[in-house]
C-alpha cells in the first residue's frame, strides 16, 4: 500500500507510524499520484478534477484540516475515494489567533513595534479603545466561534452571535446573545467570521452588508478567504467606512491581490497575515495524531 505523504512537514509527529501502514513516500504529488492508494495533506494541495484523472489507485484521501474546500469532494464521491479529515484539531489555535488579531487592531500593536523600532516614541499615537465592554459579533457558532465567544467574555466583551444552522438556546447558554445578521453587523464594534465557506457562504459579507456595519468597527476574517468580498472591503477601509479589519485568509492563497498587500503596506487598520490562525505546533502535531488514527481505524490496525 503505497502512503502519498503531500505536505511531510506537517506529519513528522505520525511518520514512523505512517510508515507502519505502508509505503511511505513524500515525493513531488504529480510524480507519485498515480500509484498512491492513501493521500494525507493539509489544506496547500488542491485536489480538483485534473488531479484526480491521474490517481487511478486513490482510495483514501487523509486531509489534516477542518475545512474541506480544498477538496472537489463531489468528484471524490463519485470516484468512491473516501475523506478522512481532522476538524477541530486547531479550534483552540483559530480563536487564540483571532483574539490577537483583536487586540492587535484595537491597540495597533504592529505599528506601535513598527514605529519604536525605527527608533520612534510617539505615545500619543497610540492612545485607542480597549476591548472590555465592547460588542463582538460572530458570524458562525461552531467549534471555532463559541471558543473565541469564551475568550472575548473573559475580556469583558458582550458577545452577539448569528448562526442559522444553530439553536438560539445554545447560543445564549454559551453566554451570547442570538441576533440576525443584519442586527449583528449593526451593532459589532468587532465582527469576526467563523462559518464555513459553501455556496451560501461565498461573498456573505459583500458590499451591502459592510455598509451597515458601523464606521468605528473592525472586521476580522480567519474562517476562509470569499466569504468577505476582498474589493467591498478594500473600498470600504479606503472611505473610511469600518475602522479597520484584520485578515489570515484569502480568495486566492498565497495572497496576490496587490491593492490589498499594497494597503496592508501603508495602512495600520489592515492586517494581514498568510493563513496561520491554526498553525500552532499542538495544533499540528494534533492534526497529524488524529489523520493517523483514522488511517489506522480505516486499515483496521489497533
Ligand atoms: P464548525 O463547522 O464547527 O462551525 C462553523 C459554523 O458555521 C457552524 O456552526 C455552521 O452552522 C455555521 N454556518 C454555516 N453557514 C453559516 C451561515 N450562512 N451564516 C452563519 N453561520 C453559518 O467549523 P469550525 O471548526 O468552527 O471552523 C470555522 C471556520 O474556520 C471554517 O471555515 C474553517 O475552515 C476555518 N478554519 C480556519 C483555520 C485557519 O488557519 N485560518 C483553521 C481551522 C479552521
């Protein structure tokens, strides 16, 4: 049984017993495609339709990831390859990223280090709003939104929620107060996506749907890149309609949209980092462990 090993930085937690189910290798995907019967990657190989007319013995496909839109999993199914995946392995990674990205935007954390370490001390323009007592809205209640829910109450933030998939109970259980989307983008001071990207989800947060947020609030994306609108959001911060966001992923990764770099440049109230919200070392070697064990439940191995 031959192991196609696409991303091997990600895995060297699980190798040794990757090697124990099979035939590992870790050569270039195209070279190898063809004879790999398992393929374990993280969310960097796309697997469209191409791909897949040229892995003619593919019966498994082992993605260490939460989100599947890497994946053309209709095409998958049809083929019989099945998908084994690792959600939730780095939830505890996205919403301490996330909480970051707040208080780096709120207080200008990476300009106050840009600035003193070009030897600046400007103190004066560094005097902003805190976090405690202001609205956060969530867009999305899953693993991710009700883990950064529990951080933002500890910061003494109210939490709003919108979630059509979720009961309202559950939401207010966990301490957030269940709105419409409509409510929630009028009345954030921060607005932070966490819903999967689907058809239903692409381009959520378009035009309109900025311009009812307020002009004080932040907007901050480490859910998937094409549930914000890239250029509404862009023309939005340039006319000074929403205070600022903060953004790990993108439509198109790594990130080419030139405007938004250029703006990121030479602008303190965007920040952009390249899709790391879930990459701590915990979350990776957990990933790994939990690819692994499904592998091995799938091969029947104790
Ligand atoms: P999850 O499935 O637990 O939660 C997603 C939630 O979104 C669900 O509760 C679902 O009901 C809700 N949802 C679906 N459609 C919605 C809509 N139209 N409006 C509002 N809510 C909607 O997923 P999760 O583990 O919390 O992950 C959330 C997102 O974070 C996913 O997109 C995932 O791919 C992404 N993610 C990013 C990183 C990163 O490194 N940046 C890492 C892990 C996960």
């Amino acid at each position: 049984m031959q192991i196609l090993v696409a991303e091997p930085e990600y895995f060297s937690a699980v190798l040794p017993r990757l090697m124990g189910l099979g035939e590992v290798v870790h050569y270039n995907i195209d070279k190898s495609i063809g004879t790999a019967e398992i393929l374990v990657i993280r969310s960097r190989t796309k697997i469209d339709k191409s791909l897949l007319d040229k892995a003619t013995n593919l019966k498994v496909i082992a993605t260490a990831t939460t989100g599947l839109d890497h994946i053309d999993v209709e095409e998958c199914g049809k083929r019989g390859i099945k998908i084994l995946d690792a959600a939730g392995a780095n939830a505890e990674a996205v919403a301490e990223f996330t909480a970051g990205l707040m208080i780096s935007l709120a207080r200008k954390m990476h300009y106050a280090h840009t600035s003193a370490s070009k030897g600046e001390w400007k103190r004066e323009d560094f005097v902003q709003n805190g976090l405690g007592g202001k609205a956060l809205g969530l867009i999305g209640f899953g693993r991710i939104g009700r883990l950064v829910c529990k951080i933002a109450k500890a910061f003494g933030m109210n939490v709003l929620a919108y979630d059509p998939y979720v009961e309202e109970k559950l939401i207010s259980d966990n301490g957030a107060m269940p709105l419409s989307l409509e409510q929630l983008l009028g009345r954030g001071d921060f607005v932070s996506v966490h819903c999967n990207l689907g058809e239903d989800t692409r381009n959520l947060i378009d035009e309109r749907r900025i311009r009812m947020m307020k002009p004080s609030a932040f907007l901050i994306n480490t859910s998937r890149g094409g549930i914000i609108d890239e250029y509404a959001l862009l023309k939005a911060l340039k006319e000074k309609r929403i205070a600022g966001a903060a953004l790990d992923v993108f439509e198109e990764e790594p990130l080419r949209n030139q405007e938004l770099i250029k703006y990121a440049r030479e602008n303190a109230n965007l920040v952009i980092t390249p899709h790391i919200a879930g990459l701590t070392k915990e979350a990776v070697d957990n990933a790994a462990e939990i690819i692994c064990k499904k592998l091995e439940d799938e091969l029947g191995i104790k």
